[in-house]
C-alpha cells in the first residue's frame, strides 16, 4: 500500500533506502535494523521516514510559480496589445497593411520557432535557456515600450516572439524534470496550464485598463516586473540531468521553422485580405515546399529535428491533431463571435468582452481538473471528450441561422467550445509529457505548441473569413469528426 506525502509523492518515491528507515508495505521487524525503532503505532511509512531532502515543498511551490508566472507572460502577450491597436494607430501613424503586424508580428515568430526553442532547450539546458529567454523577454518589452516608430514596434514584436518560443518548451522541460512521476506530472501540467490561462484571460482587460491609465506604451511595462519575479525564482530550479548531446540537425531545423513562419504568415494575411490574395497565396505555397523539403531531408539526417522515435508513438500523433483541433476551434470560435456580438447585437466592445467571458474564464479553473483526469483516467477518454466537443459546438452554431440568432445558443456553443479548449489542449501537453521519452521533453512540447500555434492562427484566419455562423459550425463539424475517428483509433 502507498500513500502520498504534501506533495503528492507516492511513499515509493518519497521513503528513503531501506536502510534508513522501514520500506514501503513491509513491517518495522522486517525492514529496520534491530537497533533502530520501527514506526510509531499509527504511523504509516511515510510518516515515520525522514525527509529524503530538506525543505522540498517551498522549493517546489516556489519553482512552480516560476515557471507558471513565465508562461503567463508569453499567453499575456498575445492577447494584451488588441485593445491598444486605436492607440498606437493614432500615436505612430502606420500604414494600413502594416498595423496588424503590431499585433500578429508576435504570433508569426512565437510559432514559427516553438519547435527551435525545443531543440535548443534540450541541447543546452532547459534552465539556461529559460532564464536566458526570460532576460531577453523582459528587454525586449522595453525596447517596445520606447519604440519610435511602427517598424520597430514590429521588429520588438517579432524579436519578443522568439523570447517566447524559447520560454515555453523550456518551462515545460523543467516542469516535468520536477514532477517525474506521471501522476504527478498530469496534475502538475493542468495546475500550470490553468494558471498560465490567466494571461490570455486578463489580456484584454489588463491593456484596456493600461492604455485608460497611461497609454499604449504602458502595455510593455508590466512585462518586466513579471520576467524579473520569474527569473529570481528560475535561480532554485533543479537543473535536468545533463544527456547525450546530438549533433543539430540544421537543415531540418531550418527549414521546419521557415515553414511554421510562412504558414502562420500566409493564414494571417488570408484573415486580413482574403484568400485569393497574392501575399496570402505566395507564403502558403512556400511553407507547403518548406514542408516537402523537410520531408526529403529528414529521411537521410542521422538526427533529424523532429525524432522518428517521437513521432512513432500513436499517443503523441493523437495528442498533436487533438491540439490543433481544439485550438482551431476554440481560438477561431471565439475571435469570431466576439466580432458577431459587436455587429449583430451592436454590442460595444466591453459587452461583447462580458459576452466572451462563458468561453474564456474556464480556461483559468478547467486544467486543474483536466489533469487530475489524465491522471486518473488516461489520456484517450480526455482527449476524446474535447475534440467531441468540437462537434458539438459546431453543431449548436450550424443551428444559429438568421442575422439575430438567440442568445442562449451561443452561449451554449460558447460552452462547448471552452470544453474544447480546456479539456483537449491541457490534455494533450500532458499526453505528450507522459508518452515523449524524457531526452524528447522540450523538442516534444516545442513541436506541439507550434502546431497549436498553426491550429491557432488557422482557426482566425478560416472562421474569421467565412461570415456565416453556420458556415463555421460545419466547418468545426467536419474537422471535429475528424480528431474523434483519429483519437477512438489510438490506444490508451
């Protein structure tokens, strides 16, 4: 029988040798020495053992909110700047095409690198590379805070993007590091998906007060505070084993990350002036040769960027298509019915943030749960829920025919939606952790935010230019279907 200590180790991983004290399931008179006492009447093992390690649990708390509060910053960053667009339009005069690159600048980046920053994490250290990501992303929000004009609020945009895609795989890699068992792994990725969720969820609100009480430029100030609390605590953090070193694959490398970038800047262009146009068309065909470059490449690079052994494994293919799906839906579900609150209810943009809050305050509580039901279930069921639920908000706004459909239907799709989003992405980190052997941590969960990333950005840029509510739902129907055939077929 085991039994868990406060932080939530198993008496197998918390007990000491056998030597030193009773070990677990066995009696005092079998394990202890005969001049040693066994445990007190009363006490299970785990109890009377003393501590393998002084002071863990601070230390782990304390690194826990490190990495959780780093997170933060990168999922606050994508969504801070949107309300402070009128702003930087009325103070830095930008051109027309070049305004939205004030705010898609750092999405290009952040997922066009997230598979980089993997490699990079794995080969050179998970806390070196956080901490040094951490220093360059508090920097670089200064340099944005001064910048002159639009070009170079855009260069800081793209070169804080890649702060972030360092950030994230990096933090992840040391998360699991601190949490070896997979129990205690899942939990622990719900805990920091739920608390990192708290920056895509006060974005909005936190620019909107920031811009009310000193302008744009404020935006960028609160990022430093943040980074530095973060690094001080990224100074405790255990550093992983050190492992075989392999050699880069740059080609590969390279060209994987051209193909995230100009895919993610095609479908950003596509949302802003349409699929036929040129600077759409052009960057997509040349992620597409990007991509059938990487395949060629990959067959004859002794380590290739993205392992075979990584990408053999069903649970990782599965948890992959479920992020991207999820992240599809949910990201692209709700940029568009932000937008159809404003211009079929005439709703101002604050009502139409309350409007949002179904869809987006779940993300801040839902992966607690998410990870406990990992844990307790696996991953299949988890990620079978969420990708069903892709279906299912589909469904309710295939419904929604007619410029006024009711209220109450979309804010049951907007439910469904955050099932999605809360259940199948934590889920799918927490999947990949589990499955990913442990020299793949950080090239494991750069390759999958990136591809939530794409999923993302593909989301806006598809749902965004359809128009019709129900159009979107059947588009999120067949998609949806999709991820549940491909996830009920993979094993648990």
């Amino acid at each position: 029988m085991t039994t868990a200590d406060p932080l939530g180790r198993t008496s197998a991983e918390a007990a000491p040798p056998a030597c030193t004290g009773p070990a677990p399931g066995r009696t005092s008179a079998e394990a202890a020495p005969p001049a040693r006492p066994g445990p007190a009447p009363g006490r299970t093992p785990a109890e009377a053992a003393p501590p393998a390690r002084p002071g863990p649990a601070p230390l782990t708390r304390l690194a826990f909110a490190g990495l959780a509060t780093g997170n933060l910053l990168v999922l606050l960053d994508t969504s801070v700047l949107n309300v402070a667009v009128p702003g930087i339009q009325d103070s830095l005069h930008p051109a027309a095409a070049a305004l939205p690159w004030t705010v898609d600048a750092y999405t290009v980046v952040f997922a066009g690198l997230l598979l980089a920053g993997g490699v990079v994490a794995d080969r050179w250290g998970a806390r070196r590379v956080y901490a040094c990501a951490l220093g360059l992303f508090a920097a670089l929000s200064v340099a944005c805070a001064l910048a002159p004009g639009a070009g170079a609020l855009i260069a800081g945009r793209a070169l804080l993007g890649a702060a972030g895609a360092g950030l994230v795989p990096a933090s992840l890699a040391l998360l699991i590091h601190l949490n070896p068992g997979p129990a205690r792994r899942t939990r622990a990725i719900g805990a920091w998906t739920a608390l990192s969720g708290l920056g895509a969820a006060a974005g909005p609100v936190l620019g909107g007060a920031l811009v009310e009480l000193g302008g744009w430029r404020l935006v960028f100030l609160v990022n430093p505070p943040l980074a530095l609390a973060a690094l001080l605590s990224a100074r405790r953090l255990p550093a992983p084993p050190a492992r075989g070193v392999r050699p880069l694959d740059r080609p590969g490398l390279l060209l994987s990350t051209a193909g995230l970038g100009l895919l993610t800047c095609g479908l950003v262009e596509a949302g802003i002036e349409g699929w036929g146009a040129p600077r759409a068309l052009l960057p997509v065909a040349a992620a597409l040769g990007c991509f059938a470059a990487v395949a060629l490449v990959e067959r004859r690079a002794a380590f290739p960027v993205l392992p075979p052994a990584l990408l053999a494994l069903p649970k990782v293919r599965a948890a992959m298509v479920a992020a991207a799906v999820s992240c599809f839906a949910y990201f692209g579900g709700m940029y568009q019915l932000a937008v159809w609150f404003q211009h079929a209810y005439d709703l101002t943009p604050f009502q139409a943030g309350l409007a949002s809050l179904p869809i987006v305050l779940p993300v801040c509580v839902m992966p607690f749960l998410t990870g406990r039901l990992v844990a307790r279930h696996g991953s299949r069921p988890v990620l079978l829920t969420g990708v069903s639920a892709t279906v299912v908000a589909g469904a309710l706004l295939a419904c929604a025919a007619g410029h006024h459909p009711p209220l109450p239907l979309l804010v049951a799709a907007e439910l469904a939606l955050a099932a999605t989003g809360t259940l199948s992405i934590p889920g799918a980190a927490a999947a990949v952790a589990v499955a990913a052997p442990a020299e793949y941590a950080a090239t494991s969960q750069g390759a999958l935010n990136g591809i939530r990333q794409a999923g993302s950005a593909l989301g806006v840029a598809v749902l965004g230019t359809l128009g019709a509510l129900s159009t979107s739902g059947c588009v999120l129907v067949g998609v949806g279907v999709f991820a549940v055939l491909l996830v009920a077929c993979t094993g648990d």
